[in-house]
C-alpha cells in the first residue's frame, strides 16, 4: 500500500516500502492507475483488485478449450475458477495475487496460442505477461525458462521454433528492462524487480522459521512477527547496517546481510535444516491451510483438494497434449523449488498450482460422470 499512495502522492516510488526492502511495483502500479490516484480508499482497493482477479475464470477457459477442445469442459473450468475458494477469498482482499494470477494465465495462455498458430506477436506477448506477473510477484521469474517451451514442438519446422522462443524471450526482456534500468540509474546497483528476496529469505530459513511452523495460535502470530523484526534490525546494526548509513541505503548490501544471516543459522543447526526442509515440502503440497482457520474451513479444504489432486492426476494421465502436462508439471516444480529455497506459504503455491489442478481436473471429474465421459475422452463439444 505504501508504494502506492508515494506513487499517488508524489509520482514516484519509494526507495524502501518496507523497513527493510521495497516491494515488486506491479502491484502498486496497479492499484494507483486503477484507483485513479487514490490508493488509500481500501474499498475502492477491494474493488479494483475484484476486477483483476475475476480475469482469471474466463482466461482458465480460454486456456481449457485450447488444451481440450471441449467447450463443455471448458465453461465448467471456467465457473470451477470462479468459485474456487482460494481465488475468491485473494480477489475479495487487497492481495498481489489478485493481478498475478491473471497476468500468468495470460502469459501462458499466449504462449500456448503462439506454439499452436505460430505467431511471434502472441509469443511476445506471452514474454511481456511474464515480465509483468514478475513484476508483481518476482519469483514468477524462475519460470522464464519455459519460454523456450517451443524449440520442443517437433512438430514444427526449427526456424518457427527458434522465431518463437526469439519472441518470447524478447517480450520478457523489453517489459522487464524499463524497471532494471531505473533500478540501476537510480540505486546504481543491479536490480532486475526489487530487493524483498533477502528478508523473505530470512523469514524462511533463519532460526525463526521453525518457530514460524511451531506456532499453535493465531494470537501468536503477532508477538513472532515483532520479535522477528526486531532480531533482523539487531543483526543488521551489528554490521554497521543502520537508517542514515550508506550500506542501509544500499538495497543489495540489506538484502544480501540478511541473506548471510539465513545462512549462518542453517550451518549451525543442520539437523533443524533437515527438519525444515521437511516441514517446508509438507505446507507446500498439504491439502488445507494453516489450523488457524479451524476445522470449518480445514476439513472442506482437506476434502475439496484430496479431490482436485485426483482429479488433476487423471486428467494428466489421460490429456492428449503431452507436451501441455510436461511444462504444466514444469511450472508446479519450478514454483515448489523456489519457495522451498525461500520461502514457504501456503497461500504461496495457490496461484502456481491451483489453476493448473482445475485445468485438470476439471476434465479428470468428467471421466467419472457418465454423460461426460465420451466427451472428456473424445475431445468433443
């Protein structure tokens, strides 16, 4: 929020939005241009982020009938995304992933379009997505990659193959560069999206990251929080690392002494590195959220993804489109690494897995139903 109202404000962004970091500006950007300059209205806010998240329901669809050819299955992947638990309760909140969700669908959604009609626009865009669901959420960089997922269409002549990659590499540079350049121009450091990986990937690996899991209350959420701000701040003045220095204005010189830290508490205690790196691959892939919600929305949740994962399995196992569930599978294993290096949250893995499981899914379920059954197998509207 607070690079948004600076934006609003004063046109520009700030050099910190956090006390340690500033954050990936898509977001902010987004909220500041769609608010038309006043950001600190939350419902407008709310609104604004409603209207970017209700993006991704017609664009599962988009994405369903070009992967299955079903418009049957596709319109029910479509009203499956627009009610799926996750994505509403981000698109009701004043949340990132109300906007990344949809700009990695579009990208995807392109990149599939540009592979199937050979279109280097299409591809382009699919890399210029990319760049902006970065920009919101940085790890969605891990992903890049997968732009080069057409080289392994054999289906194609290599010189279309190799134009298509060209371009949707291209589109990602192009989008991202404007933003590392003014990092540069303006920090002089090299910053392609924002220096926030350095406290995210303390929160996930210092000392305070098993006690983070430890945690039985929500009442003890906050009192951590505190705590754990407080131990950053120490470790940081303890290398000279102070408000008013030039190493604290130094975004890298932050992030990467945070980083160390991480680091060093992970060489002291290897048996509690092993510890969580188990306990991080569990909350990733676990089918409910943090106890905290209680059994009312534990138990359903449990249910409800027991049943897409399922589901997302037969459909992957019976999908024509090989290559589609490879890099689908690609882009799941990508996401995990990632997070588990960094950070995990399990609202973290909800925009990388969740629409890839209801892509699947959906038609996974429809083997099951006898009036669909032909239809998921056959391909047919």
């Amino acid at each position: 929020m607070s690079g948004a109202r600076s934006l609003a404000r004063t046109g520009t962004y700030p050099d910190r939005t956090t006390y340690f970091f500033f954050e990936a500006p898509g977001y902010p950007f987004y909220l500041a241009a769609a608010t038309l300059g006043h950001p600190e209205n939350i419902a407008l806010d709310k609104v604004v982020s409603a209207a970017a998240g209700a993006c991704a329901a017609p664009l599962l669809t988009w994405l369903s009938l070009a992967l299955f050819g079903s418009r049957r299955i596709a319109a029910a992947t479509g009203i499956a995304g627009a009610l799926l638990p996750s994505l509403v309760l981000f698109s009701s909140d004043v949340q990132s992933e109300s906007l990344f969700v949809p700009l990695l669908l579009s990208s995807a959604a392109l990149l599939l379009s540009a592979t199937d009609q050979r279109s280097v626009r299409r591809a382009a865009g699919a890399g210029a997505f990319l760049a902006a669901a970065a920009l919101t959420r940085p790890s969605a960089l891990a992903l890049a990659p997968l732009l080069l997922a057409p080289l392994a269409d054999r289906g194609r002549e290599p010189r279309a193959r190799r134009r298509l990659a060209a371009a949707s590499v291209a589109g990602l540079a192009l989008t991202l560069a404007p933003w590392t350049i003014r990092n540069a121009l303006h920090f002089g450091e090299l910053l392609p999206i924002s220096d926030g990986i350095g406290a995210t990937f303390f929160d996930g690996n210092s000392v305070w990251a098993n006690r983070i899991y430890d945690l039985e209350d929500r009442a003890g959420v906050g009192p951590m929080n505190a705590a754990m701000h407080a131990d950053r701040v120490s470790r940081l003045a303890a290398l000279g690392i102070v408000p008013g220095t030039e190493a604290f204005r130094s975004p890298s010189k932050r992030s990467w002494a945070l980083i160390h830290a991480a680091l060093e508490d992970r060489r002291a205690d290897p048996a509690g590195t092993r510890r969580l790196l188990a306990r991080k691959v569990w909350h990733w892939v676990r089918p409910y959220p943090t106890l905290f919600w209680g059994w009312k929305v534990v138990l359903p949740a449990t249910l409800l993804y027991l049943a897409l994962y399922a589901a997302a399995a037969v459909g992957m196992v019976g999908a024509a489109r090989r290559g589609a569930v490879w890099f689908s599978l690609a882009v799941m294993t990508i996401a995990m690494a990632v997070h588990l290096a960094i950070l995990v949250l399990w609202r973290y893995r909800v925009p990388y897995w969740d629409p890839i499981l209801l892509l699947y899914g959906v038609p996974g379920a429809a083997r099951f139903l006898p009036a669909s059954a032909a239809a998921a197998r056959t391909g047919t509207t």
